[in-house]
C-alpha cells in the first residue's frame, strides 16, 4: 500500500546480536529472519543501514538482504571518506576545505571539440604548444572535476554512504586534490611531472561507470529512477570531456618528446636511418606520418575501424555461442575522419555486440536455418559521416522499451 513504511527501526535487535565488541551476520537467506526484524516491503529488495562508532570514528555500512555483515570494518570509516549531509567539513590532514571546491566548481568550464585540440595540427611540435596545452590543461581539469565533487555532495546521505559510490566519489576528489595543488607550468620539467600525474588519474577514473551503477542499483529504493539516469547521465557527459582533454595532453606531450628524440637521432645516423612503424598506428587508416595530433587521428578510415571491430566481436560471439553471423561494410567506405579511435572503436563495438547477440538470439528462438549478415553502412553528409548498423535480430518488445536506457540492464 502507499502508506507502507519504506525503512523500519532495528537498532535494538542489532544490539542484541552484538557479541564482543563485534556483530557477524551470516549469508544465510532474508534478514527479515533475524531475531526483532520485519519485512516492511515485502517481495521488493532491501538493504541493511548501519551507523555505528568504533574507537571514536563514525563508520557506515549498507549491505543487501542476503548479504553477510561483519563489524567493525576500516573500510566502513566515513570521517576519511568526508560523506557528510548538506554541509560536509574536509579534514586539513588529508583534504583542502570545502570552499576550495566550491571556488573551482563555480568556475564556468570551456566546451571542448576536436576542431579546438586539432589546433597543434602543424608539426613538429614545439616547446610553447605543450606549454600551451597544459596551461589549458591545467585550468580546465580542476574546474570540471570539482563539479563532479559537488554533484556527489548532492545525493541524498544515505545513498552517499554506499560503499560503491563512495569509492567513485574518493577517486575524483583524489583526481581534483592532486591537479589542482600544481603550480602555473612554466618549463618542461613541470609539465612532464604534471603529465605523469594526470596519466595516473586519468587510469584511476577510466571504470568509475560499472561501479557507480552498480551503487544505484543496491540504492534503488532511496532515489528515483529518473534521478539516477539524470545523474550518470551528467557523469558520463562530463568523464568524456576529461578522457578528452587529458588524454590529449597526454598523449602531445609524449609525442613532443618522441619527435625531440628522433631529432637527435637523426643528427647522428646515415640517410637511411629507420622506418620505424609509427607505434602500430598505420593501420587505422591514412598512410604516412602527420596523421596524429596528440590522441586524434587525422585520417581515420570508419570503413576500417568498423572491419576490425567486427571482426574482433564475431570472433567474441563465436566463442559465446558457439556461431556468429557474418557482416559487410558498404557505403563511402573511403571517406576519412578526425576522430580518437579508442572512442570511435568502444563505441561501435557496442553497438556491434548488441546486434550480433541479438541476431544470434532470435535465429536461436525462430528456428531459423542460418544467421542474416549485419549490414555495417558509411555515409557521407554535409559537414559529418554517419554509421549505421542494421541487423535482423528481432527488434526490442515493448515490455524492454522502457529499461533500454537503463543502466545495468541489458
């Protein structure tokens, strides 16, 4: 019913449980079992809240229903995690303050394009665009992750205090804390030092997706659905333009020191002195050198990328189910593109997985006699290129038509 309570009280049946300063749950079916527990939604998922004190500390800990529980944890500690309601104090040991945060965050971010990092395009590389890109780097990057920050303070308390979302939240602050303590670059030395540590953010931020869904589906009963699609929406959204800057950075200021080294070099070898391969990159399309601008390929052939990455999950598919449909790729198939390749790839992958599964699926569930090849086109428009994959896997029915943008379901 409507008035159903959504949470009940069981403070003191846990105090009951306790047994030498410790409390041990067992993985042994419903908790609703468990001496002065209930059921208050009976047949929908719940989850177990507990805030307790050890040696001074807070800590907080949700579990699932058929979870099993032991207290007291170090990871449950709360005060170094700084997940406090409405007002949350930053301890000085290991944060900046709050209004650090709020500083950087209130700042307007730059929209980001590829045309605006292709700006570097003419090479070699010189000192002053490197200079010139963690400058825009290092003011950006700050900016953006304190947003990300802020957002996390935002989330209702308890849904905060998930060990999953917690986790997220401490790796961006970690990423903001540590970027934003660099002094204004003026030298190489700086900046290569500054690369070094947003390469390692950037590894550290790389899956913070799969766990932040995974803590909004144990948290599906504090927050509306429409709320937690709003809010990984604006993660992601926002975990792209980083990947994007970083990751550009990145990869021109590793390219900077390449050519620098291949220039001494080739004050020292003979005419003929190497053909090495350009980092394996030749085969995305576009022959010869000056194709990449820091992470961005110049010259990227869609028609090939869409070739290996089919041929990578048909392989993939064939392993899972022991038969695979074949594709074709048709269309403007040499029409090239500036594009990173790791997000053109991840993302046609995904949708190549989709359609291979599915195809495979419904030949499995119709009895039909062989798979229809997925049809990969590449069209050329006024100013973009276009992909289309079409598939004959049966569509989607209109009991899944409202969950296809959820996430963690499939």
């Amino acid at each position: 019913t409507t008035d159903e309570p959504r949470a009940c009280d069981v403070t003191v049946a846990l105090h009951a449980l306790v047994a030498g300063d410790q409390l041990v749950i067992a993985a042994n079916g419903s908790k609703q079992f468990l001496p002065g527990f209930y059921d208050p939604t009976f047949g929908a998922p719940k989850s177990l809240f507990i805030r307790y004190r050890f040696k001074g500390k807070l800590h907080e800990v949700i579990v699932k229903d058929d979870q099993a529980l032991a207290i007291p944890m170090r990871e449950h500690c709360i005060e170094r995690l700084l997940l406090l309601p409405c007002r949350r104090r930053f301890t000085t040991k290991n944060h900046y303050d709050e209004t650090v945060v709020y500083k950087y965050a209130s700042q307007q971010i730059k929209p980001v394009s590829i045309g605006q990092l292709l700006k570097y395009r003419r090479q070699p590389l010189s000192m002053e665009n490197i200079l010139d890109s963690v400058g825009y780097t290092q003011a950006e990057l700050p900016v953006r992750l304190a947003k990300r920050v802020i957002s996390f303070h935002k989330l209702p308390f308890i849904v905060g205090t998930n060990p999953h979302i917690a986790r997220v939240y401490n790796q961006y602050y970690e990423a903001f804390d540590r970027l934003h303590a660099f002094a204004p670059i003026n030298d190489l030395e700086a900046e290569w030092d500054f690369t070094r540590a947003l390469e390692r953010q950037t590894q550290v931020l790389l899956d913070v997706i799969p766990t932040i869904a995974q803590g909004f589906l144990e948290c599906q009963l504090y927050m509306p659905r429409e709320e937690r699609t709003a809010f990984i929406n604006d993660l992601i959204r926002s975990r792209i333009g980083l990947r994007v800057i970083g990751e550009q950075h990145v990869a021109l200021s590793y390219q900077f020191r390449e050519e620098q080294k291949k220039a001494k070099q080739s004050h020292d070898s003979a005419a003929g002195g190497g053909v090495a391969a350009e980092r394996g990159k030749v085969e995305l399309g576009g022959a010869g050198e000056d194709v990449w601008v820091g992470a961005i390929h110049t010259r990227l052939l869609p028609a090939r990328m869409m070739e290996q990455c089919a041929q990578m999950v048909q392989s993939m598919c064939e392993m899972h189910y022991g038969t695979a449909p074949g594709y074709y790729v048709d269309g403007d198939v040499d029409e090239t593109i500036s594009y990173i390749p790791s997000h053109f790839e991840y993302i046609t992958c995904e949708l190549l997985k989709n359609a291979f599964r599915a195809t495979v699926d419904f030949s499995n569930s119709t009895n039909r006699s062989s798979h229809p090849p997925i049809q990969i086109t590449i069209t050329k428009g006024d100013g973009y290129v276009g992909v289309r994959i079409r598939d004959q896997g049966g569509g989607i029915s209109k009991d899944n038509m409202r969950n296809v943008f959820e996430y963690s379901w499939s």
